[in-house]
C-alpha cells in the first residue's frame, strides 16, 4: 500500500476563479494521489517519479467561492491525510469570494525568509548544527512559522493568512543538523568534500524532509497557499557571488552535481506548486516528466542547462490576488557576472520583470515585489556594497590591480552581493519602481518585501527634487523580514545597528567618495527597526488600504507565543499614506 511520505502542502489557490487550487504530496512507491474535499470538490493525479522519489501535484477543481472546506488525501483510494488521532483541526482549502460580489477582497500576506528546520526533541545536539540538546533551549528561539502554527491550530476563530510568501532560505545545503550529517553518513564519507553539505538530489530530500515534516510546519504549509523563491543557502552560501566565485566552484569535482541536484529538487518540492494550473498544462517539462515512467534524467538535463544558460531558465513568476499583483523574483540564478556587465538579473529576466510590473495600470492597488536580498540596505552596508563593486570592476588601478583583487576577497568574505553590489541594477529597480508608482493610475503602494539579513526593518525612499519624471505619488517601502528561524552573532548585530546610524552614514560617503560611485538615484530612511529575532511580518490590504504587522516568537513559561511588536497603518483607503505607528 502506498503511503504519505511528505506533506500535503496547499500551494496555489486561484483568485481569479476562485474554484481551483494545488495540493503537493510526496508518496512512497508509484499511485494516484486524489484530494476529496468536504463540499464535493476534487481532483487526482498520478505520482511521477524523480530518482526514485513519487511526487504528485493534484488540481482540485468545483471549490466553492467564498469557503473554506476541509480536505482529506488518499492514495490509491486509501486515506492517508489527515493521520489518524491528529491533534491538528483538519487541513483546509479557503477560496476568496468573487470579485463581483464584494466591494473589496481582503488580502494578508505573511512573509519572513532564512529558517533552520527546528529541532525535534530527542535529535538535539549543540556540537554541530543549529539544534540544541534535548534538555536545553533552542539557541535560535522559538521557530516562528511553528508558534505561527500552533496559534492558528488552537484558535479556530483567528484570522488565516491568506498566502505565506517564504523568501528564501526554505533549507540550508550548507548547514546541516546532526540528524541530517548523519543520514547523509550512511550514504558516504562525510570526510570527502563537500562533507557534511548536501552533496546530491537525495542529500536534498533529507532537507526537505526534516523541514516539512516538523509536525506544526507540516500542518500550518497544508492549509495556509504558499509561494516560494530560493536564496543562496538554498544551493550554498555566496551562491553566483562572483564570476571569480563560480570559476572556483566549477573547478570542483563535486560542484556541478551539487548545483543540478539543487535546481533539480527546487523544481519538484518549490517551483511546481508556484505556477497555476493553467501555466503547468502548457508547461513542456511538468509534461515530459510526467509522461516518462521515470523523468530523472529528463529533469536533470534541464537543471544542468539551466546552471550553464541560466537566460533559458526563468524562476521569476506573478501571482494575482484581487488587486494586489505579486511579482517573486528571482536574484540568484539569473544574475549576470562578468564583471564589466555585473547585473543581478540578465536582461531577459530584466524585461520581464519590467513588463509585469507597468502592464494594466490602475488594475491593481498594491504592487509587492517579492526578493530574498534587500533592495535598500543600511546606507553603510549599502555604501560598502557599492565601493566593492567599483574596486572589483577596475575603478582603482585597474581589473587586474591590487584593489580589484583586494575587493574580490573582501566580497566573498563579507557577503557583499546584494542589489547594492550591482550598481546598474540597482538604479534598473529604482526607476522601475518610481515609474510603477506614478501617474493617474499608480497604485496606493509599492513594498519591496525581503529576507536575509537576519534583522527585521521598514525603509522609505525620498526621490531628489527634479528628479525625471516625478517622484512616485505611491507610497514606496522597502520592508524585510528575516529570520523565520536562525540566529544572528552579536557582533553582527552592533554591526547593522551600526550601519543605520549618522556615523555610519558619514563612513559610508567617504567608501562612495573613494570608490567614485557617484550619487545615489534616491534616499532612504530607517522608518522601522532594526528588530532581532526569530520573526514574521503580515501585510494586511484591503481597498487602497495597507496595514503592516510584525510578530516575533518568544518562549514564555506557557511555551512559545507570538508577541506583536509593530502595528502600523501604511495607506487609507483613499491612498493617504502614514509614517507613525500605532501601536510599537
């Protein structure tokens, strides 16, 4: 008999329509997965196979707008979801209602980035990996996405989100539990590079599992959709930092079947359940690999032009939830590299990005770019970014001068690769963005929503008088979330702290003056943070209007609760922006 080896995970739920939704499972042998919901909606799917792995994507069709039905999974007819004695309420499918029959259709996106699979008691070791022991605290706090779970399952009455948007880091490749080194030690020598990181497409699934079957996650990622987008510890940290970077890693014996594994499991457990289904039945891969009796090498020769033409490949995609348009963007895979072209995202993907955010203005009211690396960053880490970007490019001494390599080193070293560090993309963006927000049509907000560093913090951008064209009449934020569940070293912490400062700031003009990188297309301000710790942030819209909230996991003698530490009004209904809190 077939059983549930992973999820079900609800992922894409159709706003347009409002009766169809996905439902991912992983299996244990060859079936047909079938989802049958309480209101007589349903659908089913026979299992395709990916290196001995059994993987179904089920569209549920006849959903009623305007519900919430619960579901159950059975494979080869036998039910295998919800599991028996469950202390979990029963997994669910909420539709919107239809457009026409409601003034305005409330939307809350739960967004964070960068979490470590929380460590299940008695597999608890502070000797290597982020778990702790059994009879010790998690040194990282409670996870977030956990307590997020656990207030939802217990409080039949609180608000669902209605999407979670998880920013990167959903595993780390790099950075594995004792539980998981010692899976992958059963299968190799862990003394051999790449060691203890995952080495190959079944290393991958270890990850995956010891994620998504964290009995809170598990439930929380089968009734709440998601949308996903990788970051580097998703293949390993630095990830396409550098040309010098990726000419190293390609000169491994080890690297080229750690980076088809990585897109390989990307495509099977977090970019299938992005697309809708209209996008998977015109899907030309999704249809070979479901019609061959084994797709892994159909898969794998995908993944691999997909590492050495990344412009034939776009992960980037747009989901539509009423009025909001979201655009996740992909800021690792489609970077260009040469170091006199430098760009976060090759032109194609350039394009695309362009066109989906300026199509049909005043068709929608928000506009959330979706990217794991922040836009604006603290203005030193910022500066620092920029300067590194010169010096590596020649602007002192040369290409092939000690400042070029100095700064080759310093970048690796430092992390230095976020839209900073690729000058020219960076303006790309602010233009892109300050032409999304303007005109008679603009939309009451525009968020850059992003994850990895480790900090929460709401920035807003002032665009110079006279700058061409007008300032945009949006209102324009850059708010990150991160982590879910990590933690972040002291020193790092004054760092950043450091960064947002009047002494930072003048550190960081005397970096531009050296490295001649010019003035800045627009200014920012802190306006929010920076907060530290395992967190969420929830944008709540509705109309013209936008509220911000951001919750952070805390450990109480009752055990992990959800504390709120920001609720700001952003937007009215009338598109009028506010830059106080209301409650901080």
């Amino acid at each position: 008999m077939a059983g549930l080896r992973l999820g079900p995970l609800l992922r894409y739920v159709d706003w347009e329509t409002a009766t169809t939704a996905t439902v991912w499972v992983e299996a244990d042998r060859p079936c047909t997965a079938e989802v049958r919901c309480a209101d007589g909606a349903s659908g089913s799917s026979r299992t395709f196979a990916i290196s001995g792995h059994h993987y179904a994507l089920v569209v549920v069709a006849g959903l009623t707008p305007g519900s919430t039905t619960a579901y159950e999974v059975l494979l080869d007819e036998r039910r295998v979801w919800p599991p028996e004695n469950s202390r979990f309420p029963p997994s669910t499918i909420t539709t919107p209602p239809l457009a026409e029959e409601t003034d305005h259709r409330t939307v809350r996106a739960v967004f964070g980035s960068c979490r470590w699979a929380a460590p299940p008691a008695g597999e608890r070791d502070l000797s290597s990996g982020p778990g702790p022991r059994a009879d010790l605290p998690d040194p990282a706090g409670p996870d977030a996405l956990d307590t997020l779970a656990t207030r939802l399952a217990d409080d039949p009455d609180a608000e669902r989100p209605d999407v979670l948007l998880l920013l990167g880091d959903q595993v780390y490749a790099d950075e594995t539990s004792q539980a998981t080194r010692r899976r992958l030690a059963a299968r190799r020598d862990l003394r051999e590079p790449p060691g203890p990181q995952v080495a190959d497409y079944e290393d991958y699934t270890c990850l995956y599992d010891e994620s998504w079957r964290d009995p809170e996650v598990r439930w929380l990622l089968s009734t709440v959709p998601s949308c996903m987008i990788f970051d580097d510890h998703d293949v390993i940290d630095d990830w396409n930092t550098s040309e010098a970077w990726l000419t190293a890693m390609r000169a491994t014996h080890w690297w080229h079947e750690r980076i088809v594994s990585g897109l390989m499991s990307y495509w099977v457990y977090q970019h299938l359940g992005n697309l809708s289904p209209a996008e998977l039945t015109t899907d030309p891969l999704y249809a070979a690999v479901r019609a061959a009796p084994d797709g892994t090498e159909t898969l794998r020769r995908f993944a691999a032009q997909a590492d050495a033409e990344p412009t034939r490949t776009r992960w980037s995609y747009r989901r539509v939830f009423g009025r909001v348009r979201l655009l996740m963007v992909d800021t690792r895979a489609a970077r260009e590299l040469d170091e006199q072209r430098r760009s976060m995202l090759d032109a194609e993907e350039a394009r695309w990005v362009r066109e989906e955010a300026l199509a049909d203005p005043g068709s929608y009211d928000h506009l959330l770019i979706g990217t794991s690396l922040p836009w604006l960053l603290p203005p030193l880490v910022h500066d620092a970014e920029q300067w590194n970007a010169a010096l590596c490019r020649g602007e002192r001494g040369g290409p092939e001068g000690r400042w070029a390599r100095f700064g080759e080193k310093l970048r690796q070293r430092s992390d230095l690769e976020h839209w900073a560090a690729f000058p020219d993309s960076f303006g790309e963006l602010t233009e892109l963005i300050r032409q999304a927000g303007r005109g008679p049509d603009a939309p009451a907000s525009v968020c850059v929503l992003s994850g990895d560093v480790h900090h929460a913090y709401i920035a807003e951008p002032t665009w110079p008088d006279g700058v061409p064209g007008g300032a945009p009449e949006a209102r324009v934020l850059q708010l990150t979330c991160s982590p879910v569940h990590n933690s972040i070293p002291g020193a790092l912490r004054a760092g950043f702290r450091f960064g947002w400062s009047r002494a930072g700031r003048r550190l960081g003009r005397l970096l531009a003056r050296h490295g001649r990188t010019g003035t800045p297309p627009v200014h920012w301000r802190r306006t929010g943070g920076p907060w530290f710790g395992n967190q969420l942030m929830t944008l709540t819209l509705r109309g013209r209007k936008a509220a911000l909230t951001l919750v952070q996991a805390k450990a109480t003698k009752e055990g992990a609760q959800l504390e709120t530490v920001l609720d700001r009004t952003l937007t009215d209904n009338h598109g009028t922006t506010f830059s106080q809190s209301t409650k901080c």
